[in-house]
C-alpha cells in the first residue's frame, strides 16, 4: 500500500474520497479494488471454509443492506468495491466536500462529527455517533446529486473499509442492471430508515418542548 497516503493525526492532507475523486476526473485508475479470485470465492461460501475473518462472503451475507442477496449476487457485488485501509484519526471525508461514496466497516470503526468546517482538523467537532463493523455510511454520496458531506468521518482506530464509488454504480447498472437497481433500491431504504428515525428524534424534541412551555 501506497504509506504516502496515510495522513497524520488530524492533519491537513486530503481527506480519502476528495483524493479518490480527483483521481477519477483526471482518468486515473482507481486504486484498491477488491478482486476476489473466482476459486477462493467458491471457497468462502463453501461450508468447509473456516477462515471468516477476510472472507467477504460472510461479511456481507451478516451486513443489513446485503444480506438479502443470492452468493452469486454478492460475488459479482465485491468486483465493483475498493478496500482501503485507514489508521486511527485519518479522514475519510469532511463535512462540506462532494460525496462520492459509500462505504462499509469491514474492520474497525469510524467516528461521525458534525460542525466541522475547519480543514486542519484540530477541531473535528461534536462527535455524533461511533459506527463499528459490519455498519455503513455516505449512502447519500450515491443517490443525491450534487451531495454535500453533512457530516466529517474520522477513522476511530486502525480500520478497513469497502467503498462503492459513483462510476462504479454505474458500470454495475450498465453491466447488471438487475443487481444494480436491487442495491439502490436497498441503499434508497437505508436513506427513508434514517429519515424515518430523524423525524421521530424531531417529533419527540418537539413534544418535550412543549411539555416544558407548559410548566414555564
């Protein structure tokens, strides 16, 4: 792996998915991807296999989004990620860039902050939330144009990440446009739960502010 990558602790580096994305503007190939060997495949979905620590196979099949997908549809899904392995307090992205990707913690966690605007990282902001293995984030980055990060993502520890990026949804919609419109209708619904769980988190505030208007 390429260690120029790496960015210092909170440092001033690119974050991972505004590099990846000027990588592609350019032309550039982009690095990392996952290219599962069609026999060592075979071989993680087979009951025989016992090695399930780097078997992708068993990761996605226990992962939310995917678990509804046939071995095959899987199979084909991983041509189309990148693993990307990040140290601890490297950036994935910031609040205020493009997105661009999606990504699942195959390793590892990631922490979410909100109101960070500031580049070099030394104030990363209010942590919102920790997401930890098998969890996923950034589906906006696929299925909004235009999308603004609402959020920065730091890796929490040493963590290992399969990312989906915007030219690869495509080509899997151009190729396997079945499988392509079975993952964005699943990533669609991963958006509407988190909608759903953001307007009940809104309503509850509201009955809890007027609950204390009422005692005032």
């Amino acid at each position: 792996m390429d260690k120029t990558r790496r960015s210092e602790k909170f440092g001033v580096k690119m974050s991972y998915e505004k590099d990846m994305m000027e990588k592609i503007q350019r032309g550039e190939i982009i690095p990392d991807r996952l290219d599962v060997p069609l026999l060592k495949y075979l071989w993680d979905v087979s009951p025989l296999s016992f090695g399930k620590k780097d078997n992708f196979h068993a990761f996605f099949k226990k992962t939310t989004v995917l678990n509804s997908f046939t071995d095959n549809e899987i199979r084909i899904f991983t041509k189309f990620l990148h693993k990307r392995e990040f140290m601890a307090n490297e950036v994935i992205f910031r609040q205020g860039d493009s997105g661009y990707g999606f990504y699942f913690i195959f390793e590892g966690a990631v922490n979410i902050y909100a109101n960070h605007l500031n580049n070099n990282m030394l104030e990363p902001g209010e942590l919102v939330i920790r997401l930890d293995r098998r969890q996923y984030f950034g589906e906006m980055g696929l299925l909004e144009e235009f999308n603004r990060r609402s959020a920065t993502v730091i890796a929490n520890e040493n963590t290992v990440l399969l990312g989906i990026f915007k030219p690869d949804l495509d080509k899997m919609l151009e190729f396997y446009p079945v499988l392509g419109a079975k993952f964005l209708r699943e990533t669609a619904l991963i958006m509407a739960n988190r909608m759903g769980q953001l307007t009940r988190e809104i309503m509850s505030l509201k009955k809890k502010i007027k609950e204390l208007e009422q005692r005032v």
